[in-house]
C-alpha cells in the first residue's frame, strides 16, 4: 500500500513567533532597485572591494589549513589582538581568554545577547528609531519592548528613559553611532547613562557597529571607556562594517566574565563559532594595518561630505549626519506622500533608492517625511545618484 501524498493544506501552520514580521524593508527596496534599474542607497553595503592585503590574508590562512573548527569563543590570536585594540582605543583591558567573542555578525552578537540574560516577562527598553533586528530579537527571547523614542532631534531623551526604567528592566539596547539618524551620543550623554543606570542592574546592550566612522572631529565615546557602563554591558562591534566585507557576517562582543559566560552558552548553541580562514585573516590584518580602522572616519567623510554637497543642490532638506555611513533628509518640500510610498515612487521614477525612517520604528510618524540613504558607495555612484536626485 502506497503512502498518501503530503498535501500541505492537510495541516495548518504552526502559531508564529513573530506574527507581526514579513520580509524586512531591506530586502523589499534592494529587490525594487533592481528591478526598476535604480541605483541602491537603500540598503547599508558598500559597492566597493575590501583592502587586497585582506583578501590575500584570507588565501594564506586556507593554504596554511586554517579551515577546520576554530574554538568556540574565536581563534585566540583575533579575540587578543582585539583586547589591545580596545585597550588602546578606551583604556578598558579585556580577557581575550574569558571576556571577548567572536560572532557571526553583529547582529547574531545582539541576539545573543538577549537570549542569554532575558527571560519571558521581563522588559528592555528601544530607543526609536531603531534597528529593525532589536525588537524581533527580544520577542524571540520572551522579552517585553519598552519602546521610548528620541527626542526631536534624535538625541536620547533621558527623562523618559528613566520613567520607563522599572522593576522589571532587564536591559537596555543602545546604538551609537546610531542607525538610522547618523547621530552620534556625546561624553556627556554617556555620563548621564552611566548615571541614571548606576542605582540599577539593567543590562546595557552597546550597539557601535560604526565605532570608526565618526567626523568633524568628533569622537566615539564607547561604553567600554566608563568603568560603570563596562562593567553592566555587552559591547558589539562589526568586522564587516570596519573592514567593507559585510557579507563575511563576523563581528565581535566583548562583555565582563560574569556576562560573557552566560553569552557564552547561548553562543555555542545558535552558531557554535564563526568561518577560520576569515578569523586568521582578521587577525593578521589588525596586526599589520591598524591604520585600516584608524582612517576610516576621514575615509567617509570625505564621501559623506561630497554626497551632501550635492543633495544641498536638490530640495531635500539634510539633517545632522555626525557618524555612521547613513545620511537622512526631510523631503516635505518635494512631496506628501508617507515615507514608504515616498521611497517606492523615489525608486521607481527617479531611479534612486531610500529607506523610510518609519521602518526603523513599529508605529511610523505619520506626520514626519524623513528617509535614508547609504553614502557607503564609490563616488561614481553617488555622483550618478546625486544626477538623478537633482531632477527633485
């Protein structure tokens, strides 16, 4: 007797965990771009190759046999060339043995994070606009989001973060330089976190995936250079983001022990550890160039600076653009439609890609008019870009 055929309508779908996620805005634009033939500022890559010298480490690990399972927590000569790193930039001496991790991605690093010290029930607090991958990520570790927006001009608004603070705070998630907004917290505002989390045992979760890309000569103020945020906080950083290789997917946390062994655990149980040969690659290139990470602000600045001289031509209205590679304009000048079908109309007529800061929050302003681009791009490609906005 032969077995019936599998019919998928025989069985309905098991209940969501993320009932309210379809396909990320990301992937909804780039697909869009593509298909208009418009150029894709949209989403946060670079069109441009990473350093030869870094593509050449890569080929000498695998020749070398670098390609079975590293260690689990990260090949130990990348997690101690990151303690010195760290050190050198904030004065915070790390374990490279016990308090650094090496990751597949920032992002995996972020959810990690999250399932290893969020239990259902408990509450984190978002700043909004945030990045779409913070929310989802703790619905998925049976968190509940306290989402507490930044003030008009997209710096943190501490009065309200400290009346969302309560007994149930597990953490707090924040990104600076900050995606989408490009604004960068100042020392005082760190001090100020630093203050108002001192009589608490909220977990802080530092997003500073763009830690090198800061301008007009400002700094990164990271929170592994205050004592009293390092000693609460898992510190994420990106590989991918520093070294222009976002689709190698490594990134880096590095937390005190306490933390990190509970990360630890979690780790070894989502990814276990992260690609070799691109390990030993890292490794040798942060030995050999730190200047890599050292001109990565004058770097993108000088694109950054060359894009809004052109958008200042246009009727877009530039904000603040202090770090990251992401710059944001106000387009209430040339049209009223809402932010998403702004960007879909942008894409389809003018043959230029954005991102509505609305998909940065889970109840978009309807009021605001404000879209992103990435400046993360050869100058070819922005000048043609900057042609066709010109048309606005």
């Amino acid at each position: 007797m032969s077995a019936r055929p599998f019919s998928p309508a025989r069985r309905a779908a098991p209940p969501s965990r993320l009932p309210k996620v379809g396909t990320t805005i990301f992937t909804v634009m780039s697909a869009l771009a593509t298909e208009c033939g418009a150029i894709n500022l949209g989403q946060g890559f670079p069109d441009f190759d990473p350093d030869p010298a870094l593509l050449d480490a890569v080929t000498r690990a695998m020749r070398a046999g670098h390609n079975q399972y590293p260690p689990m927590a990260g090949v130990a000569a990348l997690r101690e060339a990151l303690a010195d790193k760290i050190d050198q930039l904030h004065g915070c001496r790390y374990d490279a043995g016990d308090e650094i991790t090496i990751t597949a991605g920032a992002t995996q690093a972020l959810l990690t994070a999250l399932l290893a010290v969020v239990h259902p029930g408990d509450e984190v607090i978002v700043l909004t606009p945030a990045y779409d991958s913070y929310v989802p990520a703790i619905e998925l570790a049976g968190g509940i989001v306290r989402e507490v927006g930044l003030d008009a001009e997209l710096r943190p608004d501490f009065a309200a973060i400290g009346a969302a603070i309560g007994p149930r705070t597990r953490a707090l998630i924040v990104n600076t330089p900050h995606n989408p907004s490009a604004r960068v917290w100042s020392a005082d505002e760190m001090r100020r976190l630093a203050e108002l989390l001192a009589p608490t045992d909220v977990v802080l979760i530092a997003d500073e995936v763009y830690e090198h890309m800061v301008y007009d000569g400002q700094r990164h103020h990271s929170a592994a250079a205050d004592p009293r945020l390092a000693e609460r906080s898992f510190v994420v950083s990106s590989f991918g983001k520093t070294y222009h290789v976002t689709g190698w997917k490594v990134g880096m946390v590095a937390a005190p022990q306490p933390l990190m062994r509970e990360f630890r655990k979690v780790h070894q149980f989502n990814v276990f550890t992260v690609n070799t040969p691109m390990q030993w690659a890292l490794a040798d290139y942060l030995r050999s160039t730190p200047q890599a990470h050292l001109g990565l602000g004058d770097f993108y600045q000088a694109r950054r600076d060359r894009f809004r001289a052109g958008l200042a031509a246009t009727r877009l209205r530039l904000l603040p653009c202090d770090g990251s590679y992401f710059q944001c304009v106000d387009y209430r000048d040339v049209s009223d439609l809402d932010e998403r079908n702004f960007c879909e109309w942008l894409t389809r007529e003018v043959g230029v890609a954005a991102i509505p800061l609305g998909a940065f929050e889970t109840v978009p302003d309807a009021q605001r008019r404000v879209v992103r681009f990435c400046f993360a791009k050869r100058e070819a490609t922005l000048d043609a870009a900057l042609q066709r906005l010109a048309r606005l």
